[in-house]
C-alpha cells in the first residue's frame, strides 16, 4: 500500500522583504523561465512508477541538460543577490532623505531606469544636489516630480559648472532657483547651460554681477529654452539700449522673447521718441519693467493724452523721458480722472504737458489715500475749486505725504502766520507746502532768534525757505553781517550765485583793509 506523496514546488517562497522591492524579485525572473515547472516528488513506496533513478542510471544527455540547469540556477541566484543588495541600499538611501519604503516603491515602479542605474552614480547625484543647497523637503519633492533628475546625463554638466566651475559659483546661488530650474525643465533642454550663460561675460558682465542675474532670471526661459543663436541676438539687440547695466537693473528682461516681445515693445517706444535710441534707453534704464507691456497697452496710453488731453506724440514722449512710471497708471482709473479734473481747472493742452513734466506723479496717486486729503487742505487754507491755482498747489503738493503737509500747515500756524498768508505764499511759491516739517521750523527758529527778523517777511520772500539752513543760510548771513550788519534784504542775501556772492564778498573787504593801511601811514608821518 502506497503511502500519501508529498510535492514541493523547486522554488522557495520569497521573503517579506524581498517581496517590498518594485517589482519583486519573482516577477524580474519569472519561474516559467528560470525554474522548472515540475515537481519533484518523494514518497515511502520504492516501487512506486514516478520514482527517479539516481544519476549514474541517467543517459548522457539527460545527466548533461540536469547540470545546464542546476548551473543556469546557481547564476540567477548570484544576480538575484546581487539585485537584493543594490534595491536594500536604495531603500537605505531614499529613507535618508525623507522616504518612507512605500514612497520607494512607488518611485521605483514608476521610473524603474532608477533601479538598473548604478547605485554609486544614484548617490553621487544626490550629494551634488544636496551640496547645491536642494536638501530635504525640497529635494525629496523636486525627485518625485522629476525622477530623471537623479539619471538623465544632461543634469551633469549643469551640477558641475554650478559647483566646480571657473566662475565660482558654488553656494552663491540661490537653491530656489536651482529646485526651479530641474522642476520646470525636460533635461533635453539643459545641454549647452554653461555655454549660454557665459555670452554674458562676452557682453561684458563680470563673476560677480553675473551671480544676481541668475538668481532672478529665470533659468529656463532665460537660457534653457533658447537657442545659443536666439540669446546672441538677444544680448546684441539688448547692448543697443544699455546691454549690461540694463540687464542687471532687470535680469528678467532675459526671460522675454526677442522677436514676438521684445523688438515690438522696444520699437514702439523707439518710434514714439522719434528715432532718439538714447532716450529710448533712458526710459528702459529708469524701468525696465515697461517691457512688460504689450504693444496694445502702450499704444492705448498714448492714444488716450493724444485725443483727450490733446498732446502731441513729441510732448508725450517727454512726459514718458520724466516718468516712465506713466505707462503703469490705469487708464481708466486714475488717468482719465486726473486730465478730466485738470481740463476743469481750466488748463489747456499746453498747461497740461507742463503741468505733467513738472508732477507726473500726479497721475499714479491714489485719490482717496491721498489726492482726495491734500485737496482739502488746500481748500481750507483758501484756494477755490476749479482754478488754475488749485491745479499748480496740487502739482506741488504731490511730491509730499498728507501728514507732511498737515504739519507744514501747523508748523506755519504756531508762527503766527494765518491761512491767508499761508495761501498768499504758496500762490508765489508752490513748493512751500511740500517742503520737510522738521527742516522748515529749524529755519524759521534761526530766521526769528539768530537773524531777528519777522516771520512776516517770508511773505514777500517765501523762497527763503527752500535753501539749506547750514550750507547757504547761516553762512551768507554770517558773511553779510560782518559788513552790512543786519538790516540785509533776505532776496538779496540768498537769490545770488555762489560766484557773484564770494566776488562781492572779496571786494568789499578790501576796503576795510586799505583804509587801515591808510590811516597807519598816517600815524607814521
């Protein structure tokens, strides 16, 4: 009687931890190829038809196909070793920069050209960005969304131009841009980094200047997804209007395209001054963020002062030459607005482009912050609605706060002056309402305590103060009264050149001294 067999498949069963590697070990070598599908199958009855003969009983091809297989297996065991160690040491080292083993897993399955890569050279990579400044939080993000930043080949050359590099650059960028630079870039695009960036030391930049222009450039639009021809022409086009000096001032004027954004932008600028590429670039020095506007929103600003103010492309273009910033006000919101309430004032096209050259920053203040306050003010000090005083004052009073001017107001009012010498004022001088509090009251404390004059004189002479207390007051004053002691007319006194004033000064000390030179002769004889 035959007893009960007992199979065992030739395969072991893998381990748990085994089995945690993506894809498992059994699936990277399936059983159908590696091992045989039967079994071997032991049982007590001798006799029994499926016992095996022992090897010496087996033919010479049977012995001979028996040892290929054995060695077959010996062989995928040492790879399957081999393959164990390698994904052990790369769970180690994905858990040392903020991987847990099922983040692992599911990196590996989707990028699985991780796993066949060498680990040495997975390590490297990892060391690089981390001495680059990408490190925790910020690196484990940047690989799970960009994988083949730890094998694509391209990534190399940008790493060490960035930490070995004759430029020395090496912890002077910021890791933002870096994680920003390998996050938004197919690493296709970043062949030919290094040689891109360096045509701007052929334009002229320097190792250090070129270190903020690659901290607020951005890098991908700026060099990657050029071509090293495109940024060439760039740089030439760019050197016409101020080249480097432009291009630090803003160096995301590299991230814009030449053809469908910046010669549109630039030229119609350069068309609005009539040709001057000077003061074309004088306008991209003093903002360079007018770029930034599309054609259209340039030519609507300027179509607007033409029809509604009445300005000439010439007279515009000087208001643009003072105030770029123009360009920035809302056409429909503070633009339309300002001219309108100038043009109620009475103001003609000729007075309104004055008017613009001297406060262009008129048309970007906030009416209600500001505007809407310094109108009472000066209301209430008695200028009337409507008037042409009324738009002067409020040209004079844009380059001041609200609360400066409240306190030059309150400054004048401690003296004695009342509101309508105040107005009487700044009818003949503007700036008076607009000059610092603190300085204005050191003046009129040396005008009435040192200089013993009456604060009523600044009625007929308000310019008196808007000169320096210390480099023109105090220094003519003490000149005049060594000679003309103190009844001196303060417009005489201060409205002089410098050079007619130490001419006078001269002359009139050398009589003093010829006429003691004169009586000393006398005394002789």
């Amino acid at each position: 009687m035959s007893t009960a067999t007992k199979s065992f498949p030739f395969s072991p069963s893998p381990s748990s931890f085994s089995y945690a590697l993506s894809p498992p070990i059994r699936t990277l070598f399936p059983s159908s190829s590696l091992f045989p599908s039967h079994k071997l199958i032991f049982s007590t009855n001798t006799s029994h038809k499926q016992d095996k003969l022992p090897l010496h009983f087996l033919g010479p091809q049977d012995s001979s196909l028996l040892l290929l297989k054995c060695n077959a297996l010996a062989i995928n065991d040492s790879s399957t070793n081999s393959f164990v160690d390698s994904g052990v040491m790369l769970f180690s080292l994905f858990r040392e920069i903020g991987f847990n083993e099922t983040d692992t897993e599911a990196l590996l399955e989707a990028h699985p050209v991780i796993k066949i890569s060498p680990f040495e050279s997975i390590r490297s990579r990892i060391h690089s960005l981390q001495s680059l400044g990408v490190s925790g939080l910020s690196l484990s993000r940047l690989i799970v969304k960009r994988p083949d930043v730890l094998t694509a080949p391209e990534i190399d050359g940008v790493v060490c131009f960035l930490l070995e590099g004759d430029l020395e650059l090496a912890g002077k960028i910021k890791p933002s841009q870096i994680e920003h630079l390998f996050n938004s870039t197919e690493s296709k695009f970043l062949a030919g980094f290094e040689a891109k960036v360096r045509l701007l030391l052929q334009l002229g930049m320097t190792q250090e200047t070129i270190v903020p222009v690659l901290n607020n450039a951005n890098l991908t639009k700026a060099f990657c997804l050029k071509s090293f021809e495109d940024i060439e022409r760039m740089l030439t086009f760019l050197n016409r209007f101020g080249g480097v000096d432009l291009i630090l001032r803003r160096p995301a004027l590299l991230n814009y395209d030449l053809d469908a954004q910046l010669i549109p932008r630039v030229g119609f600028l350069l068309e609005l001054s009539g040709g001057d590429e000077t003061g074309t670039a004088t306008v991209l020095r003093k903002l360079p963020f007018v770029v930034a506007y599309s054609v259209d929103h340039l030519k609507d600003h300027v179509e607007f002062l033409k029809s509604f103010a009445g300005l000439s492309e010439e007279e515009i273009f000087r208001i643009v030459l003072v105030y770029p910033n123009m360009f920035s006000a809302s056409r429909k919101r503070k633009l339309h607005p300002r001219i309108d309430f100038l043009k109620q004032c009475g103001l003609t096209s000729h007075d309104i482009y004055r008017f613009l050259i001297k406060a262009p920053l008129f048309l970007s203040l906030s009416f209600e912050g500001n505007l809407a306050y310094k109108l009472v003010f000066l209301v209430k000090i008695g200028y009337k609605k409507n008037t042409k005083e009324l738009a002067m004052a409020m040209g004079a009073v844009t380059r001041t706060s609200c609360k400066n001017m409240q306190e030059v107001i309150g400054v004048f009012l401690n003296y004695g002056l009342t509101c309508d010498d105040i107005l009487e004022m700044s009818m003949k001088h503007p700036q008076v309402l607009q000059y610092n509090h603190e300085s204005l009251e050191e003046k009129m404390d040396y005008l009435v305590e040192e200089m013993g004059r009456e604060v009523g004189e600044l009625l007929a002479f308000p310019a008196f103060l808007g000169y320096k207390l210390d480099g023109r007051i105090k220094h003519r004053y003490e000149e005049k009264r060594k000679i003309l002691g103190e009844g001196m007319s303060l417009n005489k006194l201060l409205s002089v050149s410098t050079a007619r004033f130490s001419t006078k000064s001269k002359r009139k000390q050398r009589v003093p001294a010829i006429n003691g030179l004169n009586e000393s002769d006398e005394g002789l004889e």
